[in-house]
C-alpha cells in the first residue's frame, strides 16, 4: 500500500526537516525500505522509522511532530502546493518553490497553534527574511492624498503674491 498525498507530504518534510538540522536523513529512508520489504504498509514503516530516530535523537521530536500536525492540518490544495514544493526541492535542489511556500507555512503554522491552544511558533530571522521577500508587492494606491501642511516640491510652490507699486503721481 502506498502512501497518501498527506502522508506522502510528512514524510517528505520530515526527511527535509532532519536533514535540515544536520542528520542523516537516509537512515530513516533505509529503516522504512527496510520494513515495507518485509511487508509492513508504508504508513506504518515511516511511522516506526521516524520513531526510532527520534529514540535515538530526541531534540528533533518536537520539530518533527509540528510538522506532521501542519500537513495533517493542511487543505488538499496546500498539500498539493507542498508536495510539489518538495519534490522539487529533493528531485533537483532548487529550494525556489519551497521558499515562495514560507509565508504559507508560517501562516498555516501559527493558524494551527492558535487553533489548539499553544504557543505561536517563533521562527528565525531566515525566515522572516525569505517571508518578507515572497511578500506580495503592496496595492497601487487608489487615491492620491496630499497633505497641505507639507512643503511641496518646487514646481508647485506658489509664488509669494506681489504688491502693487505705490501709485504715483495724481489719480
């Protein structure tokens, strides 16, 4: 049995997310190979792999959990957006799509801790960055207000008004 697009997306970020942190990915990838050749479903496979990693490497337990909980959380159509994303990523290294899918993470990521109750996941200054630079460009502005107690540019300075010489002589 194969994994759903869901599940298939977990495990994805989950392998990306600790290969992200500096561990060996494949190890996990091996384990569930190792046990679907044996039979078990892949679902089950991957779950006892990521597991057994965590076992052994607990201070990614959390970060994998969250996101497992983020993609289970997800609409079909973000997960789709997801999946592409990673395939991508894992298939050429061109972390383009995955970074344009930051804002909707994040977005999804705080909607979600909201929603249960916890606490808002902070997140780095990376990425705020790759958030602010796949930030829609603002709207055009509508109307164009100006303000009269500001000093405008000099073309639309009005001229003093001049005074009328003196009359001379006799009227």
């Amino acid at each position: 049995m194969s994994l759903t697009r869901k599940d298939g997306a977990k495990v994805a970020a989950g392998l990306l997310e600790i290969r992200g942190r500096g561990h060996d990915a494949s190890a996990v990838q091996r384990e569930a190979a190792m046990r679907m050749r044996n039979g078990t479903p892949a679902k089950i496979a991957f779950a006892a792999a990521f597991d057994n990693f965590v076992a052994t490497t607990p201070s990614m337990g959390a970060s994998i959990r969250q996101v497992g909980r983020l993609i289970e959380a997800s609409s079909l159509g973000t997960v789709a957006r997801y999946n592409v994303a990673l395939r991508q990523y894992l298939e050429t290294g061109d972390d383009s799509a995955l970074a344009a899918m930051v804002p909707t993470m994040v977005k999804d990521a705080t909607d979600l801790a909201r929603r249960t109750g916890e606490a808002v996941p902070e997140f780095g200054p990376e990425v705020d960055e790759i958030v602010a630079a796949n930030a829609p460009a603002p709207p055009p502005p509508t109307d164009v207000y100006v303000n009269s107690s500001q000093a405008r540019p000099a073309s639309f300075q009005f001229a003093a008004p001049e005074t009328a010489p003196a009359p001379q002589g006799n009227l």
